[in-house]
C-alpha cells in the first residue's frame, strides 16, 4: 500500500483543524471561556460561502441572474470575503449574550454556548433543510493531476496551501502587530490591560469575532471535502479541543504541530483500519497526556518538578 497520499491527505487535514483550533484558542485564551458554538458557527460560514458562491441570495431575481453570470472564481473569491464576516457578526452577537457569564462559575458560560450551538444548528436545518450540499469550486483549483503514477486531487493541495498562508498571517498579526501584543497581553492578565486604559469589553468583542471568522474560513475550506451538512460542526469542534488540550492551552505552535499530528494520525490509520480513523486521535491524546499532562508546548506547572 502506497502510504504518500494518505500522509499528504493527513497532513491537509491536519492543517484544516489548526486553523479551527486557532481560533478556538483564541477564545479561550482571553475570555477562560470554551465556546462550544465554534463548531456550529463553523459550519455556519460553509453555509453562507455555498448561499454566495450558488445565487441563492436573498434579492430580486434579476439581480441573482446578474451575479450567476459572474464567474465561478469571482463568487468563490467573494464567498471566501463574505460569509467570514457575516460569520463573525453572529459571533459578535453570541459573545454580548456570553459576556453576562464573564466572571461567574464556567459552567454557565458552557451551558450558554452549548444551547447557541443547538439554536444554530437547528436554524440552518430550517432553513437549508437537513440535506448535503456541494460548495462549487473554481475549475482551476478542482479536478486531479497524475504525480508518480498517482492521481491527486488539486484541491486538496489548494487547501492545505491556504491553511499554511492563513496560519502565516494569524502568526504575524499576534506576533508583530500591537493589536496582537494587547491580545496576548490580556490573555496573560486582563486586570493590567484595563489599567492600561484598554477597553476589554471591546477587546473580547473583537477577538471573539476574530476566532469565529476564522472557524468560518476555514469551514468554506473544508465544504468541498467534508461536504456541507447541518452536524458538521460537532465534526470540527470536538477535534478543536482536543488539538488545543494536545497541543498546550495557549501555545500557537504546539496547536499547529497538534493539528498537523492529529491529521496525519487520522489519515494513516484510515488506510489501514478506517472505523478506527477518529478512535485514534482519542488514542494519541491519552498517549501524549499520560507523558506530557501540559501538551507539547504547554507551559510548565508550578505543582511539577
């Protein structure tokens, strides 16, 4: 059995959760709150880029006839800009209900989220209907290609090029820009940061948009592989968490090296045994905690030697 394409698959699909996990980390981070909407919201984003990219927008039906004659790149380019930041006002709607949690017992705060996924999920079957849809894809970026004898789909390289220029640019925006030190600075201690005279309302407003923005992008990303279906949040959400605990709570890189190995363990057992291609990320994780309770990068712990 040739190993190469289900390792490259893996390492794509590896890519794709890190993005999730990034923006799902960010969230945590800063706010101490796990937002179990992501998911939901995820799979929000792939809804509307599909409602962009086919017409099925809600004007008159001239109009609609007008933007289906634009090409297909054009309204995939458009979805890509589009569905995130309508994505993002929904999340920013989410956290002005979750900001009355802030401070209380977490419980709260997971209950909230939890019954947001469920609205949302429950929204999109009322309106899409519960069956799967197929986000249309620009012809120069679909299809395959014969490489050493084998037959490789061409999207799947696009997408695990955008993870890795998307990754880059949330990199360099928290690493290198001030907005991203005031971010990482009230991740660390939120008390400092207002008395810097820092908004930290607004500041969790935005991040939280931020982190939903990204779990749509990369829910349009993953819409042609995965297809588009109400539950494909719970899809995304759960391998999320469970990157960001592998990883280490608040390390960018141990998310990102997490997401690649979680793939790569998914796509390589699926070769082999594919009813045990998800058990086995639950597998690594056990492994790697019982050695490493921090993750791969997580910081140490005062109570460890």
């Amino acid at each position: 059995m040739n190993l190469l394409p289900h390792i490259l698959n893996g390492i794509t699909l590896g890519l794709l959760f890190a993005l999730i996990a990034l923006g799902f980390m960010l969230v945590v981070g800063l706010m101490e709150q796990i937002n179990l909407a992501h998911g939901s919201l995820f799979a929000l984003g792939a809804y509307l880029a599909f409602v962009v990219v086919s017409g099925r927008l809600p004007l008159p039906v001239e109009w609609v006839r007008e933007w289906l004659l634009v090409p297909l790149a054009w309204r995939y380019a458009a979805a890509l800009v589009v569905a995130p930041l309508l994505t993002a006002l929904a999340g920013m709607v989410l956290e002005l209900c979750v900001r009355r949690t802030y401070g209380k017992d977490p419980l709260y705060g997971l209950l909230l989220t939890f019954g947001a996924a469920m609205v949302i999920e429950e929204l999109i079957r009322l309106v899409w209907g519960t069956r799967d849809y197929v986000l249309p894809v620009p012809p120069s970026i679909s299809g395959g290609m014969i490489f050493w004898d084998l037959i490789w789909s061409t999207y799947r390289f696009y997408a695990a090029a955008f993870s890795i220029g998307a990754i880059g640019l949330v990199w360099l925006f928290i690493e290198r820009t001030p907005y991203g030190a005031i971010i990482k600075a009230g991740a660390h201690d939120s008390e400092i940061v207002r008395a810097l005279g820092i908004d930290l309302t607004r500041l969790r407003l935005y991040v939280f948009a931020f982190g939903t923005l990204l779990a749509a992008l990369a829910g349009i990303i993953v819409a042609p592989i995965w297809g588009i279906r109400p539950h494909m949040g719970v899809d995304a959400v759960v391998p999320a968490f469970l990157i960001i605990v592998l990883g280490g709570v608040g390390s960018f890189w141990g998310a990102v090296a997490a997401g690649i190995l979680v793939g790569l363990v998914v796509g390589v057992s699926g070769a082999y045994a594919s009813e045990w291609s998800l058990l086995s990320m639950y597998i690594l994780l056990i492994a790697v905690v019982t050695f490493r309770a921090r993750g791969l990068s997580g910081k140490k712990s005062l109570l460890e030697a």
